[in-house]
C-alpha cells in the first residue's frame, strides 16, 4: 500500500527504501517468530487442540517444527512480492507460485512415495520452495531497471519514521489476519463434533471453495495497486472512479468464475470416494458458498483492500475483528451445534458474515472518509 502510494507520487527512491525497510522488519520478526515456535511448539499445539493419541501429535510436532524454519524464507518472498504488485508485475509473482508449486509438490511425491519420510517428506519440500521463491524474487527486487528496488544501505539501517509509517497499516492488517486465522482453527474445532459424512463433505467443499474464491482474491492487489497509486498522487477523482470500475469487473469475472465453478463441481467430486449423502452436501455447501462470492465477497474482501489502500486501515480491522468473532465464530457455534444445522450452518454463518462487512464497507466507501487519510 505505502509503494503504491509512493509510486502513484512518483517519489520512487522512498518508495525502494519503504521496500527495504519491509524486508528488513518482515525479516526480523519472522525470525523472532520462527524461535518461539520452535521453543513453545508442543504446548502451542496442545493449547489449540488439548488431548490427542501420542503419534499424531509428535507428526504434529514434526511438521511444525520444520515449517517454523521457512517462515523467515516466506516473509522475504511476501515482501518482495509485494513490491512486485505494486508496480503492476503481477506475472512475475503468478510464474514464481506456479514453479514454487511444482517443487513442491515433485517433492513430496519422492517424500512420501520414495522416501517414504512420512509427515516430513511433506515438510521439508514445502521448505524447500519457499527457500527457492525467497531467494529468487529477492535477487529480481535488486535489479536496477525496476521502479522499487531494494539497496543493502537501507536493509542495514533502521529509519524510525519510515518504519511507524509501515506499521501504522502492518499491525492492524496483522492483528485482522491473526485474528481470522484463530477463529479457522476454532471452526475446525466445531467441525470436528459433527458426523464422518458432514466433516468430510465440509473438507471437500472447502476446496472447492479455495477454487472458486479465485476471482475476488486475485482482484485484491489489483485495488491496493491502482487505489494506492491515485490515492499517492492525491487523485481523489481517479480513485473514485476506480473503486467503481475495478467492483464492477470483480462482480463479473466472479459471477463467470463462480457459475463456472459451480457447474464443475460434480466433476471435481469424481476425485474423492464420497458416499451419495456427502456429495448432496457438497453440492449445497457449494452452491451456498458460490452465490454469494458473487453478490458478496466482491464488497467484503477485494473493495476492503481499497480502503486499505486509501488508508482506512484501522476502520477496515474493527469491523473484520468485530464481524469475525461476533458474527462468524459465536453463530457458528448457535447455528452449527445448538440449533443442529452442522455445516450448513457453518456456510450460513460465512456467506452472513461477508453481507454484513459488504453493506458496512460499501456504506464506508461511498461517506468519502477514506479520502481523508494521508499514508505518506
């Protein structure tokens, strides 16, 4: 958000070192984290899942344990990708994920299958190709021909005002993300109470679910790159026209992507052995899901990145937590157990949630207070 900003203000020398000082902030906490994991692992996970049989907890353990190794290598792609996003790159971030996946998932097969390393032969590939996209976007990030690069003098020097800057929009996106990721594993907790055939249906449809998100998850960055950049040269007007434009293109390229998915879905299926019952919950699992990514997401998920973009940063977090926790962790717990629904309900609950964080950013947006907001 702050390069797009920069960009858009045509300062691109801060907008390299904003870069740099993210690379060299992401770096150090993820290490930092990465230590704690590797200190508290067992109890961390324990605390989440309290009692399981011996052997799966030690896979457990196994696999957090070497995940913990890679988040400094994740953190230095997410930065580096980041600054690619905002200067319009987006294919060189798509070629990256896509090599990344494919080492990946070769290194599992031989992990698993020749190896045979059990939950490690899943771990250390992972590793591996967040080492190899750390490694080489950072080198893409040094090249002088870019408009945002990275120089090793502002890696090794801590600018104080450039850093609160960046954290004034990290922390809250960060605690917002923190926050949701809690609220997942709480969910799967409640999943976990329902029958085979429901825990299964819900696992397949949430995959399925992944799939279909695509449309409005891509078109995230594309408002954080085109907001940031007006909002950077106090383009006012142009923002305003954008945030119109970039909902309506999201609304149709989800609607296609999601009818498309949706019609798919049978043949999606054919991959799991799934019982008759299962797959008639999958089906209405999706179908609720895909409508409303449609109707919904685009306002809750990519016109929320725009405000963010704009600055509206700590708006955007209050009301994500606040619908997160009140709305999709509590009703939940009514809808999915109380009142018997299991996970339909669950669905229910999601899809509610993304109407009330559209009706309440789409309100935002259209008050004009993110114009108000001046990140640099």
């Amino acid at each position: 958000m702050i390069f797009s900003q920069y960009i858009g203000g045509n300062e691109k020398e801060l907008a390299g070192e904003s870069a740099s000082q993210l690379l060299l902030f992401s770096t150090l906490f993820s290490v930092l984290t990465a230590v704690l994991v590797l200190i508290g692992n067992e109890g961390m996970l324990r605390l989440l899942f309290g009692s399981v049989e011996d052997s799966v907890m030690q896979a457990c353990i196994t696999y957090l344990r070497i995940s913990a190794y890679s988040y400094p290598a994740l953190a230095i792609y997410n930065a580096g990708a980041a600054v690619y996003r905002s200067i319009g790159k987006t294919s060189v971030t798509m070629y990256l994920s896509v090599a990344s996946n494919i080492i990946n998932i070769v290194g599992n097969l031989i992990g698993v299958f020749v190896l045979h390393a059990g939950v490690a032969g899943v771990a250390y590939p992972s590793l591996i190709a967040r080492i190899f996209s750390a490694a080489v976007i950072t080198v893409l990030c040094f090249r002088k021909k870019n408009e945002v690069v990275y120089r090793t003098g502002w890696l090794f020097r801590w600018n104080a005002g450039m850093m609160k800057r960046i954290l004034r929009i990290a922390v809250p996106n960060g605690i917002e993300n923190g926050i949701f990721q809690l609220v997942k594993v709480a969910l799967s907790s409640i999943v976990a109470l329902f029958g085979t055939y429901q825990i299964a249906a819900n696992g397949v449809a949430q995959s399925i679910w992944s799939l279909a998100a695509l449309a409005g998850v891509a078109m995230g960055p594309v408002f954080i790159t085109v907001i940031g950049q007006c909002m950077g040269n106090r383009d006012i007007e142009g923002a305003e026209y954008y945030f119109k434009k970039l909902t309506k293109i999201t609304l149709l390229i989800s609607a296609v992507w999601n009818v498309l998915v949706f019609v798919l879905t049978p043949v999606f299926m054919e991959a799991y052995l799934l019982s008759p019952e299962t797959k008639r919950l999958v089906i209405w699992l999706v179908l609720i899901h895909n409508v409303f990514n449609v109707i919904a997401y685009p306002f809750s998920g990519a016109l929320s990145n725009g405000l963010r973009a704009a600055g509206d940063v700590k708006f955007t977090m209050y009301v994500s937590i606040g619908s997160t926790i009140v709305g999709r962790l509590l009703l939940s717990y009514f809808l999915g157990i109380t009142c018997g629904m299991g996970v339909i309900g669950i669905a229910v609950v999601m899809v509610c949630d993304w109407c009330i964080r559209a009706v309440i950013f789409i309100w935002r947006q259209r008050s004009g207070k993110w114009k108000n907001y001046q990140v640099i």
